[in-house]
C-alpha cells in the first residue's frame, strides 16, 4: 500500500511543486492539500494521512499549533515539518509539539522522498544541517534539562546505544559501531522508546542529551 502524503503549506506553488514530485514516486500518493494550520488538522483527522508534510509558518493557526493537535489526537499520522534555517524557534515549538522530522526546503528531491519514506515506516529523520542547531537550541530552552534525564533501568548497553543515537548514528551505524547485528541495534532502540517514554527517534536524541549522554554544540 502506498504512503498517503497531506501537504500543508500556505503557498500554492511549493504545494503544486511538491505534489508533482511525490505523485512522481510509484510508492507515494497526495491525498489532500491545506493551506493553513487550521485546515491541516481538519483534513488529518478527515483523511488520515500517513504522513503530513507540515510547513511551520502559515497565518492564523500555525504549523507548531497543527502539529500539536494532529500529534494529540492519537492517531498513527506522523508529521515531517518543512523548516529553514532561520526557523530555528519555530523547529524547536514543533519538536516539542510531537513532529517525527524535519526538512530543510532547499533539501535535494530524493532526500525529500526518502523522508517522508523514513517517517511513514515509523522511524525519524532530522536533516543534517538542522541537527546540531535544533539540539543546541531545545536544551537552552524551559524544560526537562541537559543532565536532568533519569535513566532509571536502562541498562549499560542500552545506554551506549543512546549515546550513539544522540550522535546521530543509524541503527546500521550503531550495529557496526557496537559490532552487533542491525537486528539488535534496532530491538535496543525499540526497548529505550518504551523505557524512555520517546515517541520516535527524534525523542531519542533529545533523551540522550537531557541525560547528559550527548553535550550541545557549542
């Protein structure tokens, strides 16, 4: 079954773009467009997409707010917000929001479809020129603190396997970093999400540096 994609931008032509490219791709389909925060979350609830492609900055209802009220529903839809680089605040309010990824807009059109690909199997993805900032920015910010994360029950290996995860590492990184199989890369990160109470990977990454595991970069 093929990835349903809701596009939620308040430009005409970057949604008329991105239908064109994702319609393209033989394994994705658009099944809506919103042209505002407020009629994204109308059409998540309606439509149930797999996957929303969620700008942050559209008037009235804005993408954080869309994101969070598409995020508290409960439903399996996962939101990849569309971000640049002088968005940085905005990333972090949709970090906080419950986003599963996020997209630089200049981003080449392959990555573009191998993300949304990487969030609709329930995985996350940060583009790398967003990472570094995204993470300095969050734990400068109110609430749960660098150093402040309780591990409580993690074990020694799972712990190396966060650390690693707070670096940005893949599963397969990991696997041939720990010289174990992706198999087991993986079923760590799946037992640290329920420890960790972590909606996805992008949680992860923000657990690894509230533990203290992973330093901001300076």
């Amino acid at each position: 079954m093929n990835v349903r994609v809701l596009l939620a931008d308040d430009q005409p032509l970057v949604r008329a773009g991105l239908r064109v490219l994702i319609t393209d791709a033989p394994d994705l389909d658009v099944v809506g467009e919103a042209g505002s925060g407020a009629e994204a979350i109308r059409l998540a609830r309606d439509l149930a997409p797999d996957v929303v492609l969620m700008d942050l900055r559209m008037p009235g209802t804005d993408g954080i707010q869309a994101t969070r009220a598409i995020t508290a529903h409960g439903g399996p839809t996962r939101v990849l917000v569309l971000t640049t680089f002088d968005d940085d605040e905005h990333v972090h309010g949709a970090l906080r929001a419950g986003a599963s990824g996020f997209l630089v807009k200049d981003m080449a059109l392959d990555d573009i479809l191998g993300a949304i690909r990487v969030v609709a199997a329930g995985d996350a993805l940060i583009a790398p020129g967003v990472t570094r900032r995204l993470i300095a920015e969050f734990v400068r910010r109110p609430g749960p603190v660098a150093g402040r994360r309780s591990l409580e029950g993690v074990t020694d290996r799972e712990r190396e396997v966060l650390t690693l995860v707070g670096r940005g590492m893949s599963n397969a990184e990991i696997a041939a970093h720990l010289m174990i199989s992706v198999a087991t890369a993986k079923a760590h990160v799946a037992r640290l999400f329920t420890k960790l109470g972590a909606r996805d990977r992008v949680h992860l990454v923000i657990a690894a540096y509230e533990a203290g595991l992973v330093s901001p970069p300076r």
